[in-house]
C-alpha cells in the first residue's frame, strides 16, 4: 500500500489538559500495518482537537479496504498461532451444539416456535397446525444464504390470523426486509417492504403499521439516518402506494413508532429524540377524521404504551415513579394527569414490563438485578406471586392474546441454560416445557450476588461466578464485564462460551454499573451525560474489590464489554493503562466527539451529550473519549479491539480510529490486533459458526495474556 507515514508534529493540551499526540511507538515489537495519517484538526470551543485517522471513517475507499485486510491478517496470524486455540474453539463447539427451542407463539390456532439443532447457523421456524399436532418446517432462514448471515424472523400477525410479517436481515445489518406470509398457502403475497429500521408490524384489519426512512444518500452502512417516519401498508399493494402516517419534517433526528392497541380501536404514537425519553400522542380508530391526542409530552420521561383494557389506556411510565408504575388514562382526556388512575403504583422493586394476557395483568419486576413475576386481575388487584426456578435469574416472554388459556415464559441464570415453561392461566401451575441439555455439570459451578462501593460510596451490587471451591489466593483468571448505559440491566443469564473459561479456573464478574437501568430511572440518570464518570469508577471500584477480595489481581484481570460497554472499556484503559492485563472493547462508541455524525449515532445524544452543541458536554467528551485520551509511550494492556464490516448501529470507524492510535501510541510487547469480523453487523443475528470462531479467538487471547494457558 502506497501511504505516507510520519509523526505529527502537533503537541497541544486540550480543555481539560490531556495531551494529544499522535505517533508511532519505535518500542512495540509487535509490527503492524502502516497507516497513513492525515493534517485534520477541528476547532471546537476554541479548542484545536487532531482527527489524524479521519480518512478511515470512509468504508468505501479502497484504500480503508485495504487497510483493514492488512490489520484483519496480523490479527488472523497472531491468533492462529495462540496455544490451545484450536481446543477452545473443539470445546466451544461441544457446548454449543445442543438442541435448543425457542419461546412458542400461537397465532390463530397455529403455533409457531424456532428449533436449532445444535449448530445450525440460524434457528429454524417450525409451525404447527394446532396444539400438540406434528411439527413441520415453516420457514428456513438457513437456505436464504450460503453462508447463514441471512436472519428471518417473524414479525406481527393480522387479528384473523391470515397474514404474518417475514423480517429480514442480511450480513448483520439493522437494515431490515419486511414481507407478507398468507398463513393460508405458506408463501409470500410477494410484496417486499425496504428500507426499514428499528421497527415492527402493528396490525389493524386490512394491513398493518410500520417505520423507515428514505433510501440513504451515500453509504448504506454509514450515512445519517435521518426522517424515520411511520408509514402503513395495506396487503397486497406495492410498498410505493404506503399510506404515511406520520412525518416531521421540521425535526428529522427523531424516532417514530405506531402500534395498534388488541381489540383495533386505537392507534398510539411513539416519538423519541434519542433513546432516553419519549411523547406518546393516541388517536381513535373508529371516529372518521380524528386527531392526534397527547398522552406524554416532551422527552423527560419514558412511558409505552400496554394495551387498551376495560375503557382504559394502560401506559407504563415513570412520571412520578423512578421505578415505574402502571396507569389507566381516560382515552377522551389522556393528558390530564389528574383523570389517571394508578393501576400498579410504584414499589421497591422496578416494574420493567406489564403484559395483558388472559384476562390477567403479568408484571415482570427486577430486584437487585434478577427477575421477579407477579399477576393481578386486570384492575391491579388480586396480587399472586408466579413461582420462578430460581430467585437468581431472568425471564422472558409472558405474551399473548386476551383470551389466552396459556402462555410461555424462558428462565435462565448463570448455571441454567435457557429453558422453556408453560403456565396454565386458569390454574396458575407452571411446567417445564423444554431445557437443553448442555454437555457440562451445573453442579461444579456456583453463582453469587456481592456487594461494594463506588469512589463516592454508592453501592453497586456485582454478580460473580466460578467453580465451587475456589482458592482466594489472587491467582484466578478473571473476566470483568459490564455495560453501565442506556437503561439497560444486566441480569443473570446462562452462556456456553463462559463455560469454556469458567472450566479452566475463571472467574466471571458482572456489576451493575449506574447508567444502567437495574434500579430505575434515578440509577440510569446517575451513569449519564455529566455523570458518566460514575460508570467508569463503578468499575473501577469493581474491578479493586475482586483483587482486595483475593478473587484475582490486576495482572490476571481481562475487562470486556461491547458497544456502550466497548466504549467503558476504551475509558477504563485509557485513564487507568495499569488497571487491567488485558482489553476487549467490541463494537465500541471510541470517538466521543463525532459518534452522531454517523447513521443513527445522533439517537444517543440523551444519554452522552454533543460536543457541538454544548461546551460543557464538549469538555466532559473530551475527558473521556478513547480515541482522544491514548498517550505516547503508555504500556496498555494487551488489546484485542473487535467490529464488523456491516456494523451499522456504531460503525466500524470508531474500531479503526482506535485500533490505529493504540498501535501508534503503546509502548512494550502487549500485542494490540484488530479483529474485524466480515458479513457480519452489530452482533445480532451472527451465525453459529462466526461465534464459534470469536469466541475461540477471545478466551484463547484472554488466557494466553494472562498467562493462564493450561500446561
């Protein structure tokens, strides 16, 4: 590759005194791809900031093409040549190869479930006629690709039970196919939907709801994501004759989402600035020429819509309830706050989700990070406790019609793989419908809850897993997850690739770091915008409890995390290098100062700010953006940063700035490789054997940097 290297020759302290250089470390032993860097600076605040790596942000230039076949083979011969790798990857592939079934789904008197049968790329759609009757194959997504990056899922189903919609995703993309399956005949009514992202299928009769954009100008996998906007289709006409239901064109950074409520008398509308924050506005569907009613204005607070029940709307909603509670609006006066009835007031406990199937009130609620069920009589009254497993773990499902007889629901922990029950309603007895069987012994393996505190003495609750009979002797290899962002909770949860480590003497940690969503709105709140730097010391303190504890040291401690949990990891090495051994940011939001020029980056204004629109976010961006804040002559720790070529959501662009600035600025023998996996996107939807490989390259590249390699 023809490139002009050269050390920049601009040394400047930023607006909160960190040095920016940019270079190539002469002591690394390791010998990486040359990379050209560029004469960029952007004046932001009166503040000069180089951009050195700017042409990488381009997919589409041959020479970034180039480049990352260049980086995607150091990293491929460095791998391959990992002690043990081979039998990590013989071993992942045990673990991972058991029959396993999906959550069943009645619609009309069909049932539809996913099967796989161990290491199929993707899971197979099987239907059946009616309860209990033989399976057969509805849908294949196997064969819609040769290599299984193809993913088909079915979406939202017509309320006579005719139609269903068929989503598509190709290579790991958000872009998304809808099509329309006559349940009739099995096959496609032959119409394909494009352009679709972040959206599902609401049906009234006749056809359904659902939001786009317009085609992209530029890249597909890159390009701004502006104007989504909802749009409804009727069956059997082509995509261009789509009804719009709504568009702002004065506002083209915003989310729309429609959803019909059960019984087709209301369609309610979803608008959201970000992901933090939403207005829902509701309009009758039987008054020809009705308007838009606001139920929830402004973006303060997140509220959904539940359903329609007993001449009520039933939205979720945290005005007045950090933890969230449940209440009925008058549909004819919905804003008035004073007309709404709590349903399902506040607790101690978060009411993550309510459900209204067979005539019941399904509340799934989260206390201190797993999983509780309690169901009620459609007014809220009438509390039963739905007996769990295990009172450590998570659950899914609980949906239905209302007049469902049952309904299914997954359990898992950290010990239990995912395993299907199924609740009779009438009796309220659940039984175990389906558990795969996993080629190791629970029994070896304990799981805990442990508390700390944080650098301000908050404390943060931290789960930790291990074989039984675990010597504290600070010798354990030990991986350190977390997220700490978006609202998101992380809750106990089973993985076979864990396993793999697990049974070689390691440790897994996972904290619920603030700006996640275990605890509420209040906890989220903390983790964000200004207050970022609590998710980082939340780790911080997480990571000095297991070492003050004698689980491991910081010399066989291994931090991953991905996407916003990819850019905690980048934060975490950059201010504290000697924290931990090794590094595993994936898919990581590593350029704090650009990350919303890019697709639907400007969504996550909400939760980090905008360093063009405040000086203030600017300043505290800056402070720790990973791709800003590496230093010259700094030993990091050994590296392995991972993307995907087709990654739309955080694009891969970030992964190559920081990728190139690490090699350029660490100092030592610490190997820093970029892994960039091809056809494949964010992480949904990756084939069964793409995983096996990144899963064998990672614990092979943990322990061998840990110098945890069993002899």
């Amino acid at each position: 590759m023809n490139s002009v290297k050269f050390v920049w020759p601009l040394t400047m302290f930023t607006a909160v005194g960190m040095l920016v250089a940019c270079g190539n470390s002469s002591v690394n032993s390791m010998k990486y791809p040359e990379t050209r860097i560029v004469d960029v600076i952007d004046t932001l605040w009166a503040t000069p900031v180089a951009d050195p790596y700017r042409w990488l942000e381009d997919d589409r230039d041959p020479e970034v093409v180039e480049w990352v076949g260049e980086q995607a083979s150091t990293a491929r011969e460095f791998l391959d040549a990992l002690p043990e790798r081979e039998v990590l990857r013989e071993r992942c592939e045990a673990l991972f190869n058991h029959p396993r079934v999906g959550i069943p789904r009645r619609i009309g008197e069909k049932i539809f479930l996913t099967r796989n049968n161990g290491l199929q790329n993707q899971s197979v759609i099987f239907v059946q006629e009616g309860e209990g009757e033989e399976e057969r194959v509805f849908l294949d997504p196997n064969s819609l690709s040769e290599d299984g990056t193809v993913t088909a899922n079915l979406s939202g189903a017509s309320p006579d039970g005719r139609f269903v919609v068929e989503v598509r995703n190709a290579a790991g993309s958000d872009w998304q196919e809808m099509r329309v399956i006559d349940l009739e005949t099995g096959k496609s009514t032959g119409e394909v939907l494009e352009w679709v992202k972040f959206s599902g299928a609401s049906w009234i009769d006749g056809g359904f709801y659902y939001s786009r954009y317009p085609a992209p100008e530029g890249s597909a996998f890159s390009a701004e994501n502006t104007y989504h906007s909802v749009y409804f289709h009727e069956v059997g006409r082509p995509q261009s004759e789509d009804r719009l239901v709504f568009r702002n064109d004065d506002e083209p950074n915003r989310y729309h989402f429609a959803g019909a409520t059960e019984d087709g008398k209301y369609v309610v509308l979803s608008t959201s600035t970000g992901t933090d924050g939403n207005s829902l506005h509701v309009k009758s569907l039987e008054e020809d020429g009705a308007q838009w009613k606001p139920i929830v204005t402004g973006f303060k607070h997140n509220s959904s819509m539940v359903d329609h029940v007993d001449g009520g709307l039933y939205v979720l909603t945290d005005i007045g309830a950090p933890r969230y509670r449940l209440i009925a609006a008058d549909p004819a006066d919905p804003s008035n706050m004073d007309l709404w009835r709590d349903v399902l007031p506040e607790s101690e406990d978060l009411l993550e989700s309510v459900s209204v199937v067979g005539g019941q009130l399904w509340a799934t609620y989260l206390r201190n990070a797993s999983n509780r069920v309690m169901r009620y009589d459609l007014d809220g009254s009438n509390p039963r406790v739905v007996s769990l497993p295990s009172e450590v773990g998570s659950v899914g499902g609980f949906g239905g019609k209302m007049d469902a007889t049952e309904l299914y629901y997954a359990f898992t922990s950290f010990t239990q793989p995912t395993s299907i029950y199924k609740l009779d309603i009438a009796t309220g007895q659940s039984a175990l419908w389906s558990m795969p069987d996993v080629a190791f012994n629970p029994e070896e393996f304990e799981a805990h809850q442990e508390w700390y505190e944080s650098k301000d003495g908050t404390p943060v609750p931290m789960f930790i897993v291990h074989k039984k009979g675990l010597v504290r002797d600070g010798s354990n290899p030990t991986l350190l997850y977390a997220y700490g962002g978006f609202n998101i909770s992380l809750t106990p949860s089973f993985s076979a690739s864990n396993i793999a480590f697990l049974e070689r003497g390691g440790i897994y940690a996972m904290p619920n770091l603030r700006g996640g969503g275990e605890f509420g709105e209040a906890w989220h709140k903390a983790g964000m915008l200004l207050d970022k730097q609590n998710v980082f010391d939340d780790f911080f303190a997480a990571g000095e409890y297991l070492v003050r504890e004698g689980y491991t040291s910081h010399d066989k401690l291994a931090i991953a995390g991905g996407s916003n949990g990819g850019l905690l990891v980048g934060a975490i090495m950059t201010q504290r290098p000697d924290f931990a051994r090794v590094a595993l940011p994936a898919v990581g939001v590593m350029d704090m100062l650009r990350y919303h020029k890019f697709t639907i980056g400007w969504g996550w204004i909400p939760e980090y700010g905008c360093a063009d629109s405040s000086k203030a976010d600017f300043e505290n961006l800056l402070g720790y953006s990973p791709v800003h804040n590496l230093r010259n002559g700094v030993i990091y720790p050994s590296t392995m940063v991972t993307t995907a070529d087709h990654d739309d959501r955080v694009v891969p662009a970030h992964s190559f700035k920081f990728a190139a600035r690490l090699q350029a600025t660490h100092k030592g023998t610490r190997p820093v490789l970029l892994r960039v996996e091809t056809n494949a996107g964010h992480g949904a939807g990756k084939p069964i054997g793409k995983i096996l490989d990144e899963q064998a390259d990672k614990w092979a590249f943990v322990l061998n940097e840990l110098d945890a390699i069993q002899p």
